[in-house]
C-alpha cells in the first residue's frame, strides 16, 4: 500500500501526439509509453474520451505546444485507483484541464479532478467538460432569465444541444440552429425528439420562431458567416458567446450590426474558466448537472467507438455527423442497460444505426477519411467521375487548387472526402501529392 503512493512510472498506452499540423494519421500514433505519477498525483485508469473539436483543436497546436511527444485527448472519465485526499479507490472522476485523456491510464494533480456520481453513464460523465459543463457557465454568464430569448448555431454538437436543454428547463426560449451538411435532416429529427426548438439554417424560418422577439443573446459555434446571421437576428445590446468553431473559420460579423446595435462579443475557454473556478463552485456545477440528467432534463447525444478506431471517431465527428465516445476495453457499456424514456433512449437507436453500418462495412463509415485531406493518403471510398477530374487536369499550384475546389458543389466536395467547409492550407509535400492522385483519376 505505501508503495502505491510512492512516485513512480506507470506502464500506459494511448494516442499520442507526435507533430502539430497535418494529417491526424501523420501527428497521432497509438503507442505504450510510461507515464510519470508523482507522489501528489491521483492516478485513474480511464473508461471513456469524448472526441470533439476541442480534441482537433488540441492536436493542432491550439492550446499550447507541451513536450512532444504527448497524450491526446482534452475530456474524459476515470476511475480513481487508490484513496487519494478526498479521492476513494473506485470514485468516478473527470479532469477540470486540457490533460491528455486518450489514454489507458491519466496522472493528474488532485486539484484538477473533480469526482462525478458512478450513477452517470461513463459515456456521458466523459463529455461533461466539453459539453454540459460550458452551457452551464455560458447561460450563468448571459445572465437570462425566464422568458427570455436566445439563438445558436451548431445545435447538433455537445455545448449546442445542452445549452438548449439547459435553457429549456429554466424557461428560457431557446432556438438552435443546424447549419447545412448531409446529414441535416436526421440531426434537425433527432433534437426535434428530444423536445427542442431548432430548424436549419434558413433566415426567414429563424425570424419566425422568435415572431416579434428578438433574442438577447446568441451563440456562436460554428463561426463562417452564420455568425452574421446570429447578429442580424440579436437585439439592441445584445451579446454574443463563442468558444469553438465547427467551420475552421473565423466568426464573420457584419460592422454595421455590430455599431448599430451596439453588440458585444466574448471569447470563452472551457479550460481557463475552469481552472478559475473554486472547488466546491465546480462540485456544485457537476452536481446540479448530474441532478439534471438523472431527472430525464438532460439528454446526451453521442456515439459508442472503439478505442483502436480513432480516425473514423475523428472523421465522423470534425463533419458534425455524431458525437464520438472513445470505449476503452472492458469498460461497460452502460447506457444499453437502462429501459423507457431514459436519458440515452435516442442516443440507443443512433449506436444500432452506427454499428450496423460497421458490420455491413459501409465504405463511407469505413473508409477512415481524414479532415479534410485523405486524399493525400489515397483514402477515398470510391474512385471520382471523370468529369469531376476534370475539373482538376490544369491545377499545378495550390491557389489554382484552392480555387478549383471553393467551385465545387457540395456533392462534388463530399464525393471528395471533403466536407462543406474551408480547405486548410496544405504544405507544398501534401499539395504535391493531392494533385498527384486527382490526375491520376
């Protein structure tokens, strides 16, 4: 038992960053490592990762550049393997810090942890810090009130779907909007079952939720021009959160609303604000939460992977078509032994639908694409038409690629790989390559 306590290196395997930029497949590897555990640490052996875009963010660089190589991975949920201070051998707890998570096993300072009840779906306590946990502080920030109105874009994703549960159940009138992609309609249903107000990303029909209201306050988390619908719709005075930006593109607001109606924007980290908060502000946070889910207030949306599967994860959710949960093995499924109008029910028939296309071996599931570029590593689903390579014969520079694609329509982007989004900028190596393997179509 003192030994336990002891520093000490533990043996570990997990994905690891090897480089910032690129392709995932070129900066992540899956490796055993040896992780340092200090005498102060709380060791957990983790059950499940959320993948998000906080995640991508990390790899690339975004939040800081640690000692390479290090662990991916910004949320997720563990189990405390030894009494530790306030900690119990077997307490269920997540990490308050971008700390590496997609890993077997996590070394983190007591201070960083906070312990969540064993009641909880592993699947979703491991979301907690990227989803549940940022609505809670954007709506304490908003300062709304019942009867209030509010408007957001990216609906679909974990921080969208739970700021608009969350308001719902404090009588705030809350309308999400979900941006263009192929797999609009079935997202748009899916929070339509879950009691939501929420439609696409058509202006007339935004206006006509609110009738003669317009919302105080919106958020932005998809950035690209639906920011300039959020500011078109907000009142006078009115406020605009943002956090993450599911486009890769900066948040575009026309000056003259932001003049005219006198808007404020505020930046918002999930890490620092936590790292702010004091410890029992953010046990009660976790707790009023939990309370939450266990009385049917507060729904999750994601989808079971297995830990070895990550590129697929990665590709599925960076296109906004599920939430991914990273399983590590033997961890219990724990949602699928709950019944009736539980907290997972909707999320239950998204998994049959994920693991039946996994076991018919679905190209476009199976594939692996990377975003956006697996063209590079030849990992397209299905050869393209001559036609669409084509369009591609007289590229030899990467404006003149650049430009070929932003012609594209959409179906030509996805019979691509690519989802309707802004291309990153490919090095010379990776450019090279891409119009290599589009002439040879």
């Amino acid at each position: 038992i003192f030994f336990r306590h002891m520093a000490r290196n533990v043996l570990n395997k997990g994905w690891r960053i090897h480089s910032h930029g690129g392709t995932f497949r070129n900066a992540l590897r899956l490796e055993n490592f040896q992780t340092k555990k200090s005498a102060a640490d709380v060791l957990l052996r983790m059950q499940a990762a959320a993948v998000t875009q906080f995640d991508t963010d990390q790899i690339g660089g975004l939040y800081g550049s640690p000692p390479l190589p290090s662990v991916a991975g910004v949320s997720g949920v563990g189990i405390v393997t030894e009494d530790k201070g306030k900690f119990k051998e077997g307490d269920h707890a997540i990490i308050a810090a971008p700390t590496g998570c997609w890993a077997s096993y996590v070394a983190a300072d007591e201070a960083t942890l906070i312990k969540v009840p064993s009641s909880i779906p592993v699947e979703y306590a491991s979301t907690f810090v990227v989803g549940p946990m940022v609505a809670y502080r954007i709506l304490q920030a908003s300062g709304l009130k019942a009867g209030d109105h509010m408007v957001l874009s990216g609906a679909n994703g974990l921080i969208g779907a739970s700021v608009l549960q969350m308001a719902k159940s404090r009588g705030i009138h809350a309308v999400g909007i979900v941006n263009r992609g192929p797999h609009q309609a079935m997202q748009l249903e899916k929070l339509k079952q879950m009691g939501l107000d929420v439609c696409a990303d058509n202006m007339y029909e935004i206006q006509g939720m609110f009738g003669n209201s317009c919302p105080k306050v919106a958020v932005s988390l998809v950035g690209g021009s639906s920011s300039a619908y959020l500011a078109q719709l907000l009142a006078e005075d009115g406020h605009i959160f943002t956090c993450t930006a599911a486009s890769d593109k900066p948040q575009i607001i026309p000056s003259a609303d932001l003049a005219a109606k006198n808007i404020t924007i505020q930046g918002f980290s999930p890490f620092k604000y936590l790292q702010a908060e004091a410890a029992l502000d953010k046990d009660a946070m976790v707790s009023e939460i939990a309370g939450m889910i266990e009385a049917n207030q507060l729904k999750a949306t994601v989808v079971r992977c297995e830990f070895d599967n990550l590129f697929t994860a990665i590709d599925q959710a960076s296109a906004g078509v599920h939430n991914f949960v990273l399983m590590h093995s033997g961890t219990e499924k724990t949602w699928a032994n709950r019944s009736g109008d539980s907290y997972m029910a909707i999320d239950q028939q998204l998994q049959e639908n994920w693991d039946t296309a996994q076991a018919a071996q679905d190209p476009y599931l199976k594939s692996g694409r990377e975003q956006p570029w697996d063209i590079v590593e030849g990992s397209m689903a299905d050869a393209i038409s001559p036609q669409l390579a084509a369009k591609f014969a007289g590229v030899s520079t990467e404006e003149e690629l650049m430009a070929a694609i932003e012609a594209l329509s959409f179906e030509e982007k996805r019979q691509l790989g690519l989802p309707d989004l802004e291309p990153v900028v490919l090095t010379p190596k990776e450019l090279k390559q891409a119009v290599a393997e589009l002439k040879q179509q």
